[in-house]
C-alpha cells in the first residue's frame, strides 16, 4: 500500500483484483446485461440507469474516494488470460476500533460462475483483509436458497452464524438473510447449517 495514494492490486492464480477504472465501461456493462436474469434474483433493485455511463462514471469515483479513505475496497476481478472481467467483490462497511470487522459482496457473470473464480477472489481478499488491513471479521450474507453462494462461503472458510430477518431488500422486496463469518483466528470449527 502506497503512503498518501491508496492502491490495491491482489493476485490470485488467474485473476488479478484491481479498482475499475473507467476504461471497464463497456466490458462491465456488457457483463452486467447478459448476466441480468442470473444476477437480479440476488441483488437489490437495479436503478433505471444501472448501465449507462453516468451510473459506472459515479462508481468508479466511489470506488476510489473509498479507498483513499480504507472505508471501502471495491474490486473487479479480472481473468489474466485474455483481460476478461468476470465479476466483482467489495470488503464494505469496513469499521475500525474495537470490531476491526468489515462485510463482504460479490458478483459473478454467469457465463464465469462455477468456475472457482469468486473462490480465488474471496480467499485473496479475506487474506488481504486479515494480514494487510488487520481486520480481525469478514461478515457474508446471502439468500437462504442461495445454495452455490452458501456453498462458496463455507468453502472459503465462513461459518454459519445464523439468521437476520428482513436483512436487505433484495429485487424489490425485504429479505431475510443467511449470516457468515470468517474470523482471522478461528477456534470455532465446523458449524452446522440451519
């Protein structure tokens, strides 16, 4: 991490993690549209310009007044072989003094999913997280029929912590939430999924 300037660059085996730039419009956008029947089941309520230039231009300064400030590191993922973007991971709502803990999103195009992409990204960011930033807890939730993403989570070392009702609104309508938390020392072991 550079003093004064923030930037972040993780690499995993295939990927490389980096803040968009504004030169990802295009891919960006056309991922996002053709994945939108895959995506939409899982996210919040895409706005009417969710893929115009404007919408990117705003994300791209938020991305980078976030990491300037550590509150926020938003990341595409993008595939080394060919430069392809595949998806996206953001470590948000990053809070500092006691809880050193933060929150974790991600997204996959779906012509990219179950291909052990996002698994690579979340175990570089987690790590990231941990040993860079010095968080100690990566919080995860996701739709309670959301199998692949429950899976993906456990998978990368998140454990089961329970049940959030009306957690976020979710393709217009108020969710509840499956709860995950990957801890930097971890002594719990296994946990069973309700």
């Amino acid at each position: 991490m550079l003093r004064g300037k923030r930037k972040v660059r993780l690499e995993t085996d295939r990927l490389t993690l980096r803040a968009p730039e504004h030169h990802d419009f295009s891919s960006w956008t056309a991922l996002r549209a053709e994945s939108r029947a895959f995506l939409t089941p899982w996210e919040p309520t895409w706005a009417a310009d969710h893929l115009t230039r404007k919408s990117f231009t705003n994300r791209v300064y938020w991305a980078r007044r976030s990491v300037q400030a550590g509150t926020a590191y938003p990341l595409f993922l993008v595939q080394r072989d060919g430069q392809r973007l595949v998806g996206a991971i953001t470590l948000d709502n990053i809070r500092r003094g006691p809880a050193q803990s933060a929150t974790v999103g991600y997204w996959t195009g779906e012509r990219y999913a179950r291909n052990g992409f996002m698994r690579e990204a979340i175990e570089a960011l987690v790590h990231y997280a941990f040993h860079t930033l010095d968080l100690s807890r990566i919080e995860a939730g996701c739709l309670p029929e959301n199998t692949p993403s429950r899976a993906l989570l456990e998978k990368t070392g998140f454990k089961y912590e329970g049940v959030a009702q009306s957690y976020l609104q979710i393709n217009g309508r108020w969710r509840t939430h499956v709860l995950y938390a990957a801890l930097r020392n971890d002594r719990r072991g296994r946990t069973e999924v309700g």
